[in-house]
C-alpha cells in the first residue's frame, strides 16, 4: 500500500464531497510511508500524521491521529486494481467512503528527473 494516493471521490454518510479547498471535512490524500505511518493530507494541505495498523489479511486499516491519540478509526478497504484503493469506515460520528488512485512516483521531479548537483540550466523557469 506504500505510496501517495489522491482521493478521487469522498463520502460522508452518502453524501459525496467535491474537492473544495474550503471543505474542513474532505481529505486531499493519503500518504503511506511504511506499514505504522500514514499521512492525512486536507484540502488546505495541512497533515494529520497517524499511527498506523495494516492488516492485509483483514483488509483493514487502523488509523490513530499522533496529535489526538483519542482519535481512532478502523477502516476496511478493497484494492480493485494495483492503482486504486476504497477505504470504508466510522470517524467523527460519520461513515466514510474513499475512493483513491495511487499517483505514479515517477510524476514527482525528483524521481521522473534524476538527482543533479549542477544544473546547467533552471529546471523552474
């Protein structure tokens, strides 16, 4: 499950939510850097760094907010393809439904680039 995953669709209680960045409710992504650390991206770019418990057999993932360790939520999850990702589950009082696509790494400039100590000429212009 490692890798940056944008949210494409998300629910809350049947109700989608389209991505607006004014939406304190709606995640932007998720970001799993190793089996115990997941990343909550917001609309408004902040993170929520969570503890993180994956269990493949289950098909479940156990979510726990570092800054607010009362904050727990368990969800399910489907992987109908290798790039996509459901996520279903209780949070906040509310049911959650995610629908994420993993972003192909080579995207990021550093990887799709290469690394270069010397520039000849500015990559950002």
């Amino acid at each position: 499950m490692y890798g940056v995953w944008d949210v494409t669709d998300f629910s809350i209680d049947g109700e989608r939510h389209p991505p607006m960045t004014t939406d304190g409710q709606r995640w932007r992504r998720v970001v799993v850097d190793s089996v115990d650390t997941v990343a909550i991206q917001h609309m408004d770019d902040s993170l929520d760094p969570c503890m993180a418990a994956i269990d493949m057999n289950a098909r479940s993932v156990a979510l726990t907010r570092m800054a607010d360790p009362k904050w727990q939520v368990t969800f399910t999850f489907e992987r109908p393809a290798d790039d996509r990702l459901i996520l279903e589950g209780d949070a906040d009082g509310y049911h959650l439904r995610l629908h994420l696509r993993r972003r192909d790494l080579g995207t990021f400039p550093l990887v799709g680039r290469g690394f270069h100590w010397v520039q000849d000429n500015s990559y950002l212009r």
